[in-house]
C-alpha cells in the first residue's frame, strides 16, 4: 500500500539542500534534474510504495505514467536512468523522503517540548493546548505541534493543519 509524501515546503527545502551538500557532483552535472526533483517532492508526486526504499513518482509530462524507484538497488524504471547515472524521480524520491523524516523529527521536538511544558487539555475535539516559547500550542490529533500567535486572533483562532477552530472558552481555560 503506498501513501504520498506531503512534506512543508521548508522540509522539502531543506532536504534539497543537504543532497546537493551531500552530492554536490551528482547535483552540479543534473542539469535541471534537480529542480525538477524539488518540484516533484513538493506537489506530493512521490509515494512511498510498501517498503522504506521503494517509491512511487509520477512523471511531470505524463501524470497517469508512473516509475518505480528503488533506493536500495539505486534504480529507476523511466528512460532517462538509462542515459544518466541519477534522473529526476531518483533525486525526488530522495529529497521526498529525507523531507518527511525531517518533518517527523521536528514534530517530536516540539512534542518534547510541548509535553515539558505541561500541557492544559482543552476540549477534546480541539486536542491538546500549552505555552511553547510564550506562544499558544496546539497538539493536533496527529501529534504535528502547531504553534499561533493568539494575541493576533482575539479570542478565536483556526488550525489549518487540522481544520479545527478554537473557541473563547478554550482561550478563557487556558487564562487567555
């Protein structure tokens, strides 16, 4: 069964810097590989596909095309494989990957964070509240931390992540 990798755009950034970091030959002689690859891992084209080194990428030109890459074995089925040592959905499959485990990491962070700082259970469908670095926290039910600045809501606020509005009685039991 394979899922699709939905990283932030900063994870996705960053993973993209520590490959070219890591690979710089590899990145110097791509020629627009890379970027593609970056485009590939941000617009959610890259499945992980059963097993943690095997990855399903839809190709950019043909989007119902889809190529198998295998970390592990260093492979890719599309043609331009054949013709360069690293294509496109290779580098994709990795930035994709390194990005959803740096996601991962920086949400236990701020878990351990979360969780030293002593956290208020609020209602239960909002999940769980406490102060991060004098700001308002959020757990969200997938435990991703999402931080807001209250002071710039009044006495609502929304989270995007997981589409759940605070009301005031959740502000008044947190002291707000």
């Amino acid at each position: 069964m394979s899922h699709v990798i939905l990283a932030q755009e900063g994870f996705v950034r960053q993973a993209l810097a520590e490959f070219v970091q890591r690979f710089p030959v590899t990145a110097q002689r791509a020629n627009g590989r890379v970027e593609k690859a970056f485009d590939l891992a941000l617009s959610g084209y890259v499945s992980h596909n059963g097993s943690p080194h095997s990855f399903e990428v839809r190709s950019q030109s043909r989007p119902d095309e889809i190529y198998l890459v295998d970390s592990d074995a260093a492979t890719c089925e599309c043609a331009d494989s054949k013709r360069f040592p690293v294509c496109k959905h290779r580098i994709a499959a990795y930035i994709a990957d390194r990005a959803e485990f740096l996601e991962w990491v920086a949400a236990q962070e701020r878990a351990a964070v979360l969780d030293e700082e002593d956290p208020l259970d609020a209602h239960a469908e909002h999940g769980t509240w406490g102060y991060v670095k004098g700001k308002l926290a959020h757990k969200c039910a997938d435990g991703f931390l999402n931080t807001l600045d209250i002071r710039s809501y009044g006495d609502s606020a929304f989270c995007a992540r997981c589409e759940v509005s605070f009301c005031a009685a959740c502000f008044e039991e947190v002291g707000l």
